[in-house]
C-alpha cells in the first residue's frame, strides 16, 4: 500500500533521509523535492497531500508538490498555525484522531511531536518518527512529551501492526518486537536517569555522564535533551524533583 520514496534531506537521522510515501492518491511528508520523488509524483493522480508532523525535515517540499499537483492539503486539527510556520502552507482541511485522508486514517500518536499522527491503511501503518528499524528515535522537551510517546508506543504495540513504514529508513516487518524494545531500552534510560539522580548527580551534565555507558560526545546535545524529557516524566510522576530553569534535579 505505501511506496517509499526516500529523498536526501538535512536531518540528525542516522540514515540522511527522509521517506516520503504514496498511497492510493496521497502524499505523504514531501520532505525534499528529489528527481526520484519528481518521476513518482507526475506519474501518479495526487488528491491529498499531509505529513505525520511539521518537522522541517518531513516538509520542505510540500508547498512545491501542493502547488504542483494542486491537491487538497490536510494539517493537523488546532496545529494549523504551526503546519502553515513550518509549511509556508495553510491547510486546506484539517483532521483529528479517525479521520479519513483519501484512503487512509489518522492515529493520534503524539510524543516526538505534539502534532504527531500516523497513518493506517489496513494493517500497515505510515508511523513518521514514531519508531525506526535502525535506531531509536529523539524526544526532547523543546517539541516533546516523553510521557505522550510512551504512550503511542504503547497503542502501536496494543495495535497489533503488520508492517511500520517509518519516516526514516526501511520497513519494520516485527513491528510487535520493535516496539517492545523500544519501550524497554527507554524504561532502562529512565531507570539510569532516576538512579543517577538518586545517587547524588544533580546537574543535568553530571545526569548525562551517569546514565549513558557510552561516550555521547558526537550528539551531546541530543542525550542532554532526551534526559531532560526523561526527568520532566519523572517530575511528573513523584520520582524526582525536576527544576528546569535550573538544569537541575534532585531526589523527591
């Protein structure tokens, strides 16, 4: 049902790209205008142009190919402003959790992005940055909920996928086996994180030394950022205290 094109964009993602996908008349995160997604494009009838999130790196083409085609664009329901910031296009329609788009219905699944969907067609789902096959995906507090991923990741696993068709990289053919290790690799994070706390670290620096075993020094930024959205959960669930204008945290 969904045919991946992948085009060359600027991203922190592993693979250096972005996936686009068509399915059935719809266009989905036109991230990069590529010869490659050009050809797909004018050899197909496009009817509905929409991205899983306003993600620089899932948009960068889709005023050109909305123009192009002059499909019906569809954002996010109450995120239009951000979709029309990140787009340089208001959206035609909007859609909320069941909604049709063409073919396809929208699954709220927030997290990395608070405007974040997938998109299912049967059993196969366009997940976006929900999940890669190759790595794990990044969820800071700038644009994220740690909170709100573990919970898609959850309905993902509930949902009882047949193929995930991720934003970056090839297909998850185990979806059921993928998701379960990805909640499992963040729950230990999580206990690393909460340990460290526990154990005297207070500073988020000293956190990040303490929760990951490797060096992080080649994305630094990103680990500091996934402890933080790991003790902005932990605040909120009692297990520690979190003092963000601080960039500190102690025990509860």
């Amino acid at each position: 049902m969904f045919e991946r094109i992948s085009v060359p964009v600027a991203t922190r993602a592993p693979t250096g790209a972005t996936n686009a996908y068509l399915a059935d008349g719809v266009l989905l995160d036109p991230a990069a205008r590529s010869d490659a997604l050009d050809r797909r494009v004018a050899d197909h009838d496009i009817d509905h142009i929409a991205v899983t999130h306003a993600h620089e790196d899932h948009v960068g083409a889709l005023a050109h190919y909305a123009a192009e085609t002059g499909a019906t664009v569809w954002g996010r329901a109450g995120c239009e402003e951000r979709f029309a910031a990140a787009t340089g296009v208001a959206p035609d329609r909007t859609f909320r959790e069941g909604d049709a788009v063409g073919p396809l219905t929208v699954l709220e699944t927030p997290g990395h992005a608070p405007d974040h969907v997938a998109f299912a067609a049967g059993d196969e789902l366009a997940i976006g940055d929900l999940a890669m096959a190759e790595s794990s995906v990044f969820v800071g507090t700038r644009d994220g909920d740690m909170r709100a991923y573990y919970a898609s990741l959850r309905r993902l696993l509930a949902g009882d996928a047949g193929a995930l068709h991720p934003g970056h990289g090839r297909a998850i053919a185990n979806p059921d086996e993928r998701i379960a290790g990805l909640l499992a690799r963040r729950v230990r994070r999580e206990r690393n994180v909460e340990r460290a706390v526990r154990e005297g670290a207070r500073a988020v620096d000293d956190i990040v030394d303490a929760a990951y075993a490797r060096s992080v020094a080649d994305v630094r930024d990103l680990a500091t950022e996934t402890v933080r959205a790991h003790l902005e959960k932990l605040d909120v669930e009692g297990r520690v205290r979190w003092y963000p204008d601080e960039d500190r945290a102690t025990p509860p």
